[in-house]
C-alpha cells in the first residue's frame, strides 16, 4: 500500500512539472531571442549608497538618508524577452525593504515599482510575467534600498533571463519556500501567495492530488492482474498532499513567528506599539496629546478611512475621544464647542484651510479653528 501510494505521488508529481513546463510556459516564450542579461558588479551604476566591489559581489551601504539605489547596465531592452528576474543577497539588515524600479521608454518620466514581499533574498527567482507594467521598452532597471542610515547590503546577483523550464520552477520553488512578514490583512486572510506569485498553492496541491489519483488509476490499469482498488490508497495519498500543503504554511509560520519575537521581544507596550503596524498612528496621537489643554479636552476624530480614523481614535483613549463609525464625521454646529480639538486622519473629507483658519465640513457651513499640530498622518486643529 506505502509503495504503490509513494509511486502514485512520484507520477503525480512528474505529471504536474511536466505539465508546468510544456503546457504552461511564460508569456512570449516562443519568440525570446534576447541573451540572459548577466550580474557584472563593476558595469553597474550605483546612484545612491556608498559601493564596495567583493569577487563579482558588490557591497552597498545606505546612505544618510536609509536609501540605496543601483541600475542595471540595460538601455531599451525588451520587456517580452525576459521571463525570469534572479536576486541574490547576503544577510541583509533586518527591516530592510528592497523594491524593483523599472522606466518605460515610452513614458520615462513615470516609473514602475514592485516592492519585494518575499523575505527569502539569498536566492529569489521573480516571474516578470506577474509584474505590473513590465511590457514594452524597459529603459532602464534599478534596484532600490531602504532602511536606515549605514545599514549595508550584499548583492551577489541581479540578472535577468529568458524563459525556460528551469528558470520557470525555480519561480514556483521560490514562491513557495518563501514567507512575507505579518500585516494586517494577514488577520483575517491567508492566501498563501504573493502578489507576484504565478501559481496559488492549493491549486498546485489540487492538482498534485487530481494527478496522483490519476496515476493511480493508471497503475490499477496496467497491474490490474496484480493490484485491486484499495481505500486506504486513496486516503494515504490525499494526507500526504494535505501533508505538503500544510508544511508551506508552517515553513511561513516559523519564519514570521521569528520576525515577530526580533521585533517585539522585550520591549514594552509603548515601544511595541511605535514599531508595530500602527506605528505612524500612535506616534501621531502621542505626539499630540501632550499638545491639549487638558485631559478633559473634547477630541474629534475624522478620517474618511474606517481603520485609520479607528485606531486612531483608540490610542487616544482614554481621554475623552468621539469617533462616529457611522454617520456625520462631526456633530452639528450647536453641539461643537470653543476649545474642542478636531483631528484630521489623512484620507478625510473635511479639510483645514491654514489660511483662513477655517475647517471646511462638506454640507455644512464652515469652523473657525486655529492650527495645532501637523504630520503626513494628519492635522489637529482648536476650535475658537
């Protein structure tokens, strides 16, 4: 039963490379005549961080800034001829965020970006074929670092290929053997894919168990003097497929388990919450609290974003803070007050006027409010 359940897993599994490679190759396949753009750290030109050259590897340090920026030696090179993009890093620092930036020719005032999601960077197979934007003329290709001040990366490798087979699953092995840090979607949503992933991995279990199955059905065929249809069969292959499935997302799990206690373990509640998800948001209602009259001021908070205007809200707590989920952003007129504090979290509606000192409410007549404190996460505004 083990050997005939193993076997019908190894054909199935057989089936389904085989598959993947002749019956679905990438994009424009047939007609790439361009050769492999090859990693040369000398050609490349490093715009911004301070370069090292090491044995064909090249060593980038962050500039004052956090930002590092090197372009690949490509002028007006074919989008289509490439089907697979190859980045190799050597321990990079933690938190360090690595994005691909490309210009079309045909627009080279507007460029494309695709942030990396995928943490595993020591050998990272990306299908162009999932990029958004990657077509016509690509003018020039960049590599983009940002993190913090002096931080330092090492690239061994930033090449681009055409498509093959090999180069084709070495994308899917990438796609499933790497992990992405928690966000917040990740709360309610698992789908086990990224946003440049070319297959989801329950299609490719799926496919793994209906080929199996299939396999299986061959061999009863074939030995069907020997072999008799057996249950246990069935089951066996349909666990260790389960099996599989469930080790990606475990394999996920471990890592992000592990960014997790790196950046949380510790620290108290106010320095988790100022590198957590709502970091922006808590470091804009602490940096404002200290501004307000008193602890019994009246706060307002509006923000045409559900989350934001929320968690925003919540972190003022427990001052005497009023979020309207649903309704008004703000009450009418004769129920606002001189010395009530409106805070505005970018996206939303009503808007300040420095100028005039006035809070516009759309529908209603205007505020008089003077200006209190201001960041990229929003504005406080007094009353008069």
């Amino acid at each position: 039963m083990l050997r005939i359940a193993a076997l019908s897993l190894l054909l199935g599994a057989t089936l389904l490379i085989a598959g993947l490679t002749l019956f679905f190759p990438p994009a424009n396949s047939g007609g790439q005549q361009a050769p492999a753009l090859v990693w040369d750290a000398a050609s490349v030109e490093v715009v911004a961080g301070t370069p090292t050259l090491m044995d064909n590897a090249l060593q980038l340090e962050l500039d004052n800034t956090g930002e590092g920026l090197l372009r690949l030696a490509a002028r007006n090179m074919d989008a289509k001829d490439f089907s697979t993009i190859h980045l190799a890093l050597q321990e990079p620092a933690a938190g360090l965020a690595v994005a691909l930036v490309w210009r079309n020719a045909q627009e080279p005032r507007d460029s494309l970006s695709y942030t990396l999601e995928n943490q595993t960077r020591q050998s990272l197979w990306l299908a162009t074929e999932e990029l958004r934007g990657w077509s016509g003329k690509i003018d020039t290709l960049s590599l983009r670092f940002s993190g913090r001040a002096g931080d330092a990366v090492l690239i061994r490798d930033f090449s681009l290929f055409p498509a093959s087979a090999a180069h084709n699953l070495l994308a899917i092995y990438s796609d499933l053997s790497g992990y992405a840090p928690w966000n917040t979607a990740a709360m309610n949503t698992y789908t086990g894919a990224f946003n440049a992933s070319s297959y989801y991995p329950i299609v490719l279990a799926v496919s793994l168990l209906l080929l199996s199955l299939l396999a299986y059905g061959v061999l009863l065929f074939l030995l069907r003097k020997k072999l008799r249809f057996n249950w246990a069969v069935v089951a066996l292959i349909f666990l260790t497929d389960w099996i599989i499935l469930d080790m990606l997302w475990q394999h996920r799990l471990l890592h992000q388990l592990s960014d997790t206690h790196r950046l949380f373990a510790g620290k108290s509640t106010g320095e988790r919450l100022a590198v957590g998800p709502d970091a922006e948001l808590y470091k804009f209602a602490s940096n404002v609290i200290p501004l307000l009259d008193s602890s019994g001021s009246r706060i307002f908070v509006t923000s045409s974003d559900t989350y934001s205007g929320m968690r925003t809200a919540y972190y003022f707590y427990p001052l005497n803070v009023h979020w309207a989920l649903y309704g008004p952003a703000l009450p009418n007129k004769d129920y606002l007050r001189s010395g009530d504090y409106i805070v505005l979290v970018q996206p939303s509606s009503v808007a300040f006027d420095p100028g005039r000192g006035r809070v516009k409410v759309p529908r209603r007549p205007d505020l008089e409010a003077e200006h209190v404190f201001t960041t990229p996460s929003g504005t406080v505004v007094r009353l008069k």
